[in-house]
C-alpha cells in the first residue's frame, strides 16, 4: 500500500519505495475557449515541471468544458486532435499528465480522463460513468467499468468527480488495488455556497480514500459554467488529496488558480 510522505520509520518498506511528486494544476477553465484552455494547461504543466512534478493531474473536461452541449459538435475522439495535443505536452516537457477531456466516438459525447505517460503514450482511458444525464441534452453517454494499470510508479486508477459518489465504483475500484486513485473533478455550486462548498468535495475525497483504502488526489476547476442548466455555477477550486488515514495532506485555494505540490512514496 501506498503512503503519503508523512514521516514512516519503516526502513524495510523505504527500501522499496521511491519518491513521486504529483502537481494539483487547478486552472481555470472557459467554456469553448479550447485554444485558451490549452495555454492555461501548458502554463501549468510548466509550473509544475519548474517544480520537480513527475506527474500532473487536472480537471475534468479542461478544453471545452464540463456539460457544455456545444461539445456534441466540437469535441474530438481519443486518441484524436485533442488528446494528440495533451500527449504532445506530456512528451515535451517529460512528464506524465492525467487530465479530462470531452470524447466523441461516433454519435456518442463520453466524459473521459486520460492518463499519459511522459514520452506521450496513452496508459489508460476511463470514460465516466455516474454521467448526471439531467445536466445535459443530449447527455453523455454512460461509460463502463473502472480500470487501473501498472506504472513505474506503481499502479494507478482513474475516476472522474461523480464517479466517486458511488460505492459501488469505489468497492470496484478497491478490487484494483491502486497504489494511486486520481480523480479529475469539476465540482461546482452557486456562489452564495462557497467557500462552504468545498468541505463538500472535501468529504467526498475523504470517503473515496477510505473506501478505496489508497491515496486519493482530486483536482478541481476554477471558472464558471456558462452552458446548459447549471449555467452561472461557479468551480471553486479547494483541490484535495488524501490519505487512507484521513490526513489531510493538501487542499487548495479557494476560487484561485494554484500548482499545488505532494509529494508520496510509491512501490519501487
């Protein structure tokens, strides 16, 4: 099992262990701006890079947007344009990146997340699977099942925000035993409820560690949805990541771009 770099004094277990550095990138996120969003993403992924980041986890649907109908029309298959130019990115700058991207596969809109490695290969696609049909219409289609895959730094699964809301994900998950759960998430809520509302988000990292007992990192959105039935919702940023012991190790800014640096110890 993995543990957050919290002063363990087991040797035995240092030796078969190494470090990782992952960066939180909560960036802003303009509906449909694609080639905005993905200046903001370089950025980011450059700032984490200056600071020793092996891996960078984003939001979720980063380029156009989360339930942004217009994705329907605009949005690109995986592997495809989009998910060529994050992989470029990784490859470029040598780093692994997970991040959430719309995907369109025929008639079908999927709410996906990619994890890359750093020469630019895709590892894994999870394509979500708690969709909330009621936010969009067309609504995305509903993805299926869970994954995890082998890294060099151990193994790592993949959800998307309301993905961890259900239990019987997270039990599915657990069977995978992730050394790593990274969840991208656009957590959103009207802005007479934040700051409150990120002790929601909180709470479901929280839960999502437990259940799935690994470290969980979940990165949020800043910005505001401008599509569709929540339109004027604002993301709130409050990244969280936890441990399986309920430590908080970190939780970002509210409402305010952050690169947020955690560092754990991962099987060798």
């Amino acid at each position: 099992m993995t543990n957050f770099s919290i002063g363990s004094t087991n040797q035995n277990a240092k030796a078969h262990e190494k470090s990782i550095l992952i960066a939180m990138a909560q960036i802003i996120c303009i509906d449909n701006d694609r080639s905005g969003n993905l200046v903001r993403i370089e950025n980011a992924i450059i700032e984490a890079k200056q600071k020793n980041a092996d891996l960078v986890l984003f939001p979720e649907s980063c380029l156009l947007g989360w339930i942004n109908p217009d994705a329907h029309q605009r949005a690109c298959p995986i592997p495809g344009k989009d998910s060529e130019l994050i992989c470029n990115l990784a490859m470029k700058y040598k780093i692994h990146i997970c991040i959430g991207l719309d995907e369109k596969d025929g008639d079908k809109l999927y709410d996906s997340a990619v994890l890359i490695d750093d020469k630019g290969y895709i590892l894994l696609k999870h394509r979500k699977i708690n969709v909330l049909p009621e936010l969009m219409t067309p609504p995305y289609s509903v993805g299926v099942g869970v994954q995890a895959v082998q890294t060099r730094f151990g193994t790592i699964g993949v959800m998307i925000c309301a993905d961890s809301f259900r239990d019987n994900l997270l039990e599915s998950m657990k069977e995978k035993k992730p050394d790593l759960l990274l969840i991208p998430y656009g957590w959103a809520a009207p802005e007479s409820e934040w700051p409150a509302h990120g002790h929601e988000l909180l709470k479901v990292v929280q839960n999502a560690a437990i259940k799935v007992n690994c470290p969980v990192i979940g990165t949020n959105l800043i910005g505001q949805v401008s599509h569709g039935p929540w339109t004027g919702q604002i993301y709130g940023g409050q990244s969280v990541a936890f441990d399986p012991e309920k430590d908080i190790l970190t939780v970002g800014k509210d409402r305010e771009k952050e690169i947020v640096i955690i560092k754990l110890e991962v099987p060798n």
